[in-house]
C-alpha cells in the first residue's frame, strides 16, 4: 500500500510537466536556465528509482494514453509484417490481427491483441476485446504456423473477450476454448508476452506459451479490477482494492510461477520511451525464441503441456 | 432456484437437509407453482413432473441421478489453500470453510468411477452449491487428474458442468486451470476415448471458454444458462434488453453450439447409448431382444 512519503507516477507526472515548461520557456526566450533545470532533471532522476508503484498505479500505466499497442512494437522489432486476414466463417475482427513476420530477421508468426490508437480506430477494433472471429482467425493462423514450422509470438493486450450479444451468438466460449486446445497441440515453440492487459479467458486465448513474459507495468489477471470490484462491492469504484485483493501485476505472477520473466519498461512507463521499451521486448522475445529453438516438436508440446499442468495451489492428503 | 431451497421452505426445520436425504414432504413448483411430492420429484430426476423445470442438483445428487450405483469417489483428498491471501469482505479461508460446511467435500468437484447403464465411466461432477459451482486450483486439479486416470483405464470421461465461472479469490492461478484442464483432456483424444460434457444450469465464464465446450459430444439440460459472459455484463455492454430465452440451451442449439438437449430423465439412456457406440461396444442383451421382437411385431403389422 502507499506510504505517503513515497513519490507517486502522478509526483513524477507533475514534475515532467514542469520540466517541460520550463524547457519549453529557455527555447522560446532563448535564456539559458540550465541552473534551474539541472536540479530539478537529477530529483527527477532520483524519484524514478524510488518510485514504487501501487498495483492500481500500474493498472493506470497499463491503460495511459500513449502506451504502446501491439502495432508499435511490431513496427519497430519486426520486419516485412503480411497482415492476413478472415476467420473464413464468417468475418475478420479487427481486435486481434495477425500474419507472418520477420522478428529481429527470424520468421514468426504473429498474433496480435491491437486496441487502436486513434478514437475511430479503437472504435473499429473495439479497445482490444475479440469477438468470436478474432479467436477464430488466430487458430487458422496457427494451423499456418504448424504447417510452414513458424515459431508463434503473441502480443497479449486485452481487457477481455468482447461481452456482446453477437459474440454470445456465434459461441465466444467455444472459440476462447478451442483457440486453447489449438495452441497447445501446436508443434512449433510459442513465446506469449503481456504488453499491457491480460484480461481473462480472452487473454489466455493466445497465452499459451513455452514461454510466458510480462512486461513491467502490465497485469493479467482472471477478472478485471472493475469487474472484480463489481462483483465483491456492487461498486466497480473499488478497483484499487480490487486490484490489490487480486494481485495481477507482475511481480505477482512471476511470483506465482505463471511468467517466466518481467520485461522491464522504461522509468516511468513503456509510453515514456516507446523504443527503450521495444527494444527490452524484442531482446527478450528473440533470446526465449532462440533458447527454444534447440528442441524437437515432441519436446516444445510436450514441455508447453508440462508448464500449464503443474500451474495451482493446493495441499493434499 | 437451488433445491436445498425448495427443502427448507416448507420446513425450516429440516435446515440444512442433507443432500441424500429425501424427506417425505411436499413442495411448491418455483416456476408452476404447483405442488410436488418431494419423493416423487426425486424418484423424476428433480424434474417437475408437471413443467418439467429441471432442479439445480448438488454434486451428489447428480451422481445418484447420472450413474447406476455409488461412485468410487476419487476426489476429496486435494484441498484448496489461499495463495493469494485474498480478502474482500471476508477472507478466502472463512469463505471456503463455509462451502465445505454446506456440501462436505473440500472443493466444488467430485470425480470417481461408475457405471451409466452398464456402461463403464468416469465421472466429473461440478457442485453448484459449492461456492457457485467457482473453477479454482482443486477444481482444475481435479478434473485434470480425472481425465488422466480415465485415459490410462481406457475409459470414456462424462463431465457434469455447473459454475459460474472462475474463482476470483485465486485470480490469475485460476484462470489458468482453464489451460490445464484443456491440456489435460489431451490424453483422452490421444487414445481415442469419448469425451461427453453435460451443461447444466448454470454454466458460464471460464468453464464454459474451456473444458465444457470442447468435448467431443455437448449435451445441454432444458432451459440451462450457458455462454461465457454473464447476460448483466452483456445488458451493461450494449445497453438494450436481452431477447427472451437469450443463453439458454435451446438458443444454443438453435445455433449451432450444443449437440442435443436432453431431458434429465431421458440422460443415462442417452448418455449409454452414444458411449456405446462411439467405444463400439454391442447393445447389451436384454435391449436387443426388446428390439427384435419389437422389429418382429413390426413385421407382422403392415
Ligand atoms: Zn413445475
């Protein structure tokens, strides 16, 4: 929980913002106000190693205007990107995208959790929440994988599968569930990354990894904090506690045994410094990739199987 | 309406009544409002006899109901533990005590091996009136463990599904049961083995985006709840009332999620028959011979 003495991402957030007039100022008026800029750019400096964040906070960072989709990391760590499109039933959802890429010069196959940058966009790819299409699409997208031997990375950014009416229709259960079971007879290594929510059954759609890592200030959890808060408090308010009661962040779940590493993101948040974070993603996506590569198809479903089998809590006796 | 309901307002006494007990009383119907002699709503499957509303039953109701005689009950030695120290308005363990109180079984599951009308199974029951049927740790656990064990005997995994989805008090470690149990139910296909799940009422949230929906045969109860998002947050989401009979089982076959629907009373013929034929195993004897002399009759009668 906060203390109040320790600085807050809204602390380092006020003194950005006055570092940035003040910057702002010594450009337009040609003064020279180093002597007053310097002091204030080391505590800056000095904060951000304090800074210690709350799970709410890094909820909020998970969520701020500007973090990165899954499209701005793919521009800057993959090369030559086919967006393929259709589930070839019946539409193609925009929410998860995805086709074959060079990442960091080795072939993959990408499936992508993309929640829009701009009002329309977000619109058009509903904030990032699938309907039963997007699911669909990706188990298509993994037949391909198998098929041509392309190793699977997927880019987890969703609050969860989209709660529509339509989606209920055309079986957003099922096809959560049959894009599981798809993943797991996959033959080819899988890498899974958190870049920013990990909402529930519609995150671990595409969370099936050999390797499962997490960016720092992401979360992932069974529910939402809202939802969660709704449920226990009839208050959706209450997501902060929600979101410590559920402890989704991170650390948490390294802690649980449910990533495999924590990718870390710039001070700040990843949106500070879209290619420091980018690069940290696309080093530790290539060096899992690479480390997997020495193994046999036997062993990448078999080792898949083993890591999900053994994730609980329970005694016995 | 859950059926230790039902029990207890007629005699408030009677509280709580056991599970396997059948008290000699009568009820009133919840949706016809007529009134039900209890044993003969038990000897009818917990099917009204006059609107046929299908009860909520309690895992071992289920059992009694599904399979030919008691269970060589498996679960019950894995029990859940409070990982996550989770607390919202009272504490995971107190919440968890209190589920145990109710039922008598550590967790929402139970799981064993039996028989449905001759034919051999095992068996995975979800208990509703355990903590809303919730899927946590021992629930995957044991689920897992079931469909393991069944494809190493060689026998078929009937799954009885009723929950309202995952258990949050063990939030990310619960979500990834639905993993689990998906991986696990690997080895019944590995060896040909049937996997039938019956979605009862209700089914919803992570169950429903797992197990209970890619078995090989999907039989749905009249009138049960099914679909992965909970019809409040649906309403909440488009802000328009839902259509009648939204989520409900014959919704789902109408399009094209469910196998059958199938009449609780009607369940172990049904059940038997298809994992007959699917493990081809011959139609027993006494069925064959109802059938030929039914065949004959047929003959005579042009
Ligand atoms: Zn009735």
């Amino acid at each position: 929980m906060s203390s109040p003495t320790r600085p807050t991402a809204e602390t380092l957030r006020t003194l950005e913002a006055h570092i940035r007039d003040l910057e702002g100022t010594a450009l337009s008026s040609g003064q020279n106000l180093d002597a007053a800029l310097s002091p204030l750019r080391e505590q800056l400096e000095r904060l951000r190693g304090q800074v210690s964040l709350s799970r709410w906070e890094r909820v909020q960072l998970a969520r701020i205007a500007g973090r990165p989709t899954a499209l701005e990391y793919v521009e800057r760590l993959t090369s030559e990107f086919v967006e393929l499109h259709g589930d070839r039933t019946f539409g193609d959802d925009q929410a998860l995208i995805g086709g074959p890429a060079r990442w960091q010069g080795r072939p993959v196959m990408l499936l992508l959790q993309q929640k829009g940058r701009d009002t329309k966009d977000k619109i058009r790819r509903r904030f990032g929440s699938s309907n039963p299409e997007g699911y669909r699409k990706a188990i298509r997208l993994m037949d391909l994988a198998d098929k041509f031997r392309l190793p699977v990375v997927a880019l987890i950014d969703t609050q969860g599968a989209y709660p529509g009416l339509e989606a209920e229709e055309r079986g957003q259960g099922w096809a959560i569930a049959q894009s599981i079971q798809r993943m797991s007879r996959l033959r080819v290594p899988t890498v899974c990354a958190v870049i920013g929510e990990g909402g529930s059954g519609g995150a671990l759609a595409i969370g099936i990894g050999n390797r499962v890592l997490i960016m720092e200030n992401a979360w992932y959890s069974v529910i939402s904090p809202e939802g969660a808060a709704s449920i226990i408090w009839k208050d959706s308010a209450k997501a902060p506690e929600a979101a410590e009661a559920l402890k989704l962040t991170a650390p948490d779940l390294l802690e649980m045994g449910i990533v495999e590493e924590i990718i870390p993101e710039p001070t700040g948040g990843a949106h500070l410094d879209i290619d420091a974070a980018a690069a940290a993603l696309g080093e530790a996506v290539s060096r899992h990739l690479d480390e997997l590569g020495t193994q046999s198809p036997d062993e990448w479903l078999s080792g898949r199987a083993a890591r999900f089998r053994k994730l609980g809590a329970f005694t016995e006796s | 309406m859950a059926l230790d309901k039902f029990f207890r307002r007629r005699r408030p006494q009677v509280n709580p009544v056991a599970e396997t007990e059948t008290p000699d009383l009568w009820g009133k119907c919840p949706q016809c409002k007529e009134n039900v002699y209890l044993r003969d709503l038990a000897a009818g499957a917990y099917v009204c006899p006059s609107c046929g509303l299908h009860h909520r039953l309690g895992a071992s109701r289920r059992a009694e109901v599904l399979c030919d005689s008691p269970l060589e009950q498996w679960s019950g030695r894995v029990h859940p533990v409070d990982a996550l120290k989770f607390h919202d308005t009272e504490s995971y363990p107190e919440r968890l005590k209190r589920a145990q109180l109710k039922t008598g079984r550590p967790d929402a599951i139970l799981t064993g091996r039996g028989s449905i009308e001759g034919v051999d199974v095992v068996v995975a029951i979800m208990d509703f009136e355990f903590s809303g049927g919730s899927m946590g740790s021992v629930v995957g656990e044991e689920i897992a463990r079931a469909a393991e064990r069944a494809a190493q005997m060689g026998l078929p995994l009937v799954l009885v599904a009723a929950s309202g989805g995952a258990r949050m008090q063990e939030s990310a470690l619960s979500l990834m049961q639905m993993a689990k149990t998906t991986i696990a139910l690997e080895a019944l296909s590995a060896r040909g083995l049937p996997y039938i799940s019956v979605l009862t009422d209700p089914t919803t949230g992570g169950v429903t985006a797992s197990f209970a929906t890619i078995a090989d045969v999907i039989v749905a109860e009249p009138g049960a709840l099914i679909g992965f998002a909970g019809p409040r947050v649906i309403q909440q989401t488009i802000r328009q009332s839902l259509p009648e009979g939204f989520q409900r089982a014959e919704f789902l076959l109408e399009h094209g999620m469910v196998d059958m629907i199938v009449d609780r009373r009607q369940q172990r013929s049904d059940l038997a028959k298809l994992l007959r034929l699917l493990m081809h195993q011959p139609v027993p004897v006494a069925q064959a011979q109802a059938a030929s002399s039914q065949a004959a009759s047929t003959q005579v009668a042009p």
